[in-house]
C-alpha cells in the first residue's frame, strides 16, 4: 500500500513536469520558429506571442477560456487518442488535467499579486507553481531561457545543461528563426534554412 502511494506520488510529480516541459518546448517554438505570416503555425501562435511578448499584461484582458482554447483541444485530443487506444488510465486524465492549466499557470505569473486567488499565491510560495519574479528572466533581454511557465524547476536545469541552444542548434538551420536575430552569426545558422530559401 504505502509502495503504491509513494510511485502514485512519483508517478504524478513526474507527469506535472512532462506537462511543464512540453509547454516549455512549445513556448521556444513559438519564440523561436516562424513569423506571424507563416501559414496556420504563424497566424494561430507566433503573432499572439509577439503581442505578448511586446505588451506581457495584455493576456490577462483576453477571456482565460479564449486565451487556453488551444491546449484545450490538445489535451481533449490527448484524451481521445487515449480512449480510442483503451489506454485512459489515472495518468492519462492527471496529464490532461495538468495540461489544461499551462497556460493559466502562465497568466498568474503576469498577474499581481494581490489579484491572484489565494490558494495560487500559496502554491507559487511553495515553489510548486511558477511566481512572476522566476517567469520576469523570460521577458528580460532576448527571450531565449526560461520557456516553461508551470513551474520553476525546470528551467535551470534546462537552461544549464543547454536544452533550448541544442534545439536551436538541430532544428533553427532547418526551419529558420527570423524572429531571433541573436542566431544571426551562429555559424550553424547562416544561410542554410529551408526558411530563408522560399
């Protein structure tokens, strides 16, 4: 009994991470990849990031369920594939559940303190959810650490061990980063991207 609790606990702690390292992995795409012209991916992501990132509160005045529609569909997705698959155990409904508050998570960062629910500002005090002076390194300088916005245990170790400049490094020559003029004289980058051949 207590050998299942304790993996129960192991098991959710480590799904709570994959979500906050999949949004951070979405989030450097959207930092990173395409220009709000690209098709579909452009229009439906980078151009809201770039709003974002030029006017950070402006979020907050989007409706919360307009603003996480997206992962909304992702997570419904998710959770479809799963019962299609007979595979909708606990950790596929904890996964989706988690998932449907990346972005909310988020939106507290940018929130002030004083307007947050309670419960939440206990939880950022507890290092459990991401507070908006961890989520601020993000905004500062070139947006180019910090893409995980759940919690705040992620990003130094990604940040550390090069996680984001490995991606960069793999998928940028591919795909081009015209948003990103710090890859500019990235020998790797260059000329060679399927992006700035069209």
């Amino acid at each position: 009994m207590l050998l299942e609790i304790v993996t129960g606990i192991f098991w959710a702690v480590g799904l709570y991470l994959l979500v906050d390292f999949i949004a951070g992995f979405f989030h450097w795409a959207e930092d990173t990849l395409g220009t709000p012209e690209t098709p579909i991916w452009g229009q439906t992501f980078v151009a809201p990031n770039v709003l974002h990132h030029n006017a950070p509160l402006e979020m907050n005045k989007i409706h919360w369920f307009r603003n996480s529609l997206p992962i909304y569909l992702i997570c419904i997705a998710v959770l479809g594939v799963a019962w299609l698959t007979d595979s909708l155990g606990w950790k596929v409904w904890f996964f989706a559940f988690v998932g449907l508050f990346a972005q909310q998570t988020h939106r507290w960062s940018h929130t002030p303190r004083k307007a947050l629910p309670r419960l939440v500002v206990f939880l950022q005090r507890l290092k459990i959810l991401q507070d908006a002076k961890h989520h601020y390194k993000h905004h500062r300088a070139d947006h180019s650490t910090h893409f995980c916005v759940g919690t705040p245990w992620l990003n130094p170790i990604l940040d550390r061990f090069g996680v984001w400049k490995f991606l960069e490094r793999m998928l940028v020559p591919v795909f081009g980063a015209p948003r990103r003029p710090d890859l500019d004289d990235k020998t790797w980058y260059n000329d060679r991207a399927f992006y700035s051949r069209q």
